[in-house]
C-alpha cells in the first residue's frame, strides 16, 4: 500500500472579497503598525484544504523521488470565522527515506498583496507501520511578496490542528 502523503495546506483557495477579509485588510494596510514603521509583523490564519491531486512517478507502486502534489487551501482569521484569502502550490517530493521530504513553493494571496514562500517539508510520508501519523509541523521562508507585501521577508510556521486543516503564523519581517 502507497503511504499518504500530508497535506501541505500552505497553498489554497480562491480570491475573496474585501468585505470577507475586513480584519486582515484593516492589519495589512494599518499605517500605524510597527509593521509599517519597519518591525515585526505576526498574522495567524487558518488554512482549510480545498483540493489537493498528486501526480506520482510510480502510479502503482511506492512514493518516489519527483512525485508531485498540487494543492489549495482556502484561509480565513485566526478565529476560523471569516474567508480572507487562498493559498496555492506545490510540492516536489525529494527522497522517501526517514518518512521523505518535499520542497514546496506557496503563494498566499490576501487582501493588498501576495506573499511567496518556500522551502522543504519534512516526514511527508504519514504512514508508518500502517499507522497514520499526523502531518508535521514546518517552518518555511518568504521570499518575496506583491502590494502592501512587496518586498517582505519573514517565515510561515505551520501546525496540524485537525483533518486537512493547518495553523499558519506568518512572520513579516520588514
């Protein structure tokens, strides 16, 4: 049996309206915030996994080196009450050996901006024994971004907090 991969819920969903999004929008554009005046900046959101289609290299046979996935996740606040963005990516498996590593490439779009983020997750493969492990936690870099996030730099934490849905604190260094 084919282990299952975990869910890189850092890519996913559709555009939302401004309306939908009025505390992120209100915090990414705040002119006052230590953000603006060149601090730190955390945003936390919840990611909900909207689609998910994996294209392995051995369609019959066990996880590969190359086998891909493609995913969305819809985002809302760090309540889990209002949509404010998507986010959508890949990832490329890179070894299968101690439960495999994936690097993934992510785009958050949220209102005023996107942000890229990349790097490696790790323990992929969630399987052991045939057990079912929770997905990892992971920590990726932002390398760039697009309107109130142009230029921005930081990192995404990630935690599991249930089937198919993950913890995101973004670290918006400026």
């Amino acid at each position: 049996m084919r282990p299952i991969r975990a869910a890189c819920l850092g890519t996913a969903t559709a555009l939302v309206a401004l309306l939908a999004c009025a505390p992120v929008a209100a915090a990414a554009t705040d002119t006052d915030s230590d953000h603006a005046k060149g601090g730190d900046r955390v945003i936390t959101l919840i990611g909900h996994l909207a689609q998910q289609s994996r294209f392995p290299v051995n369609p019959d046979g066990p996880a590969a080196q190359g086998d891909r996935t493609v995913v969305r996740s819809i985002l809302k606040d760090q309540n889990d009450e209002n949509v404010v963005g998507e986010t959508d990516g890949f990832c490329t498996t890179t070894t299968v050996e101690n439960r495999g590593a994936e690097e993934c490439v992510v785009t958050y779009s949220l209102p005023g901006g996107q942000l890229t983020v990349q790097g490696m997750v790790f323990r992929i493969l969630n399987e052991e024994g045939g057990v079912a492990i929770p997905p990892p936690s992971f920590d990726n870099a932002i390398t760039g971004g697009t309107g109130v996030f142009d230029r921005a730099r930081g990192s995404v934490h990630a935690d599991t907090i249930g089937s198919g849905i993950r913890r995101f604190t973004i670290d918006l260094d400026r």
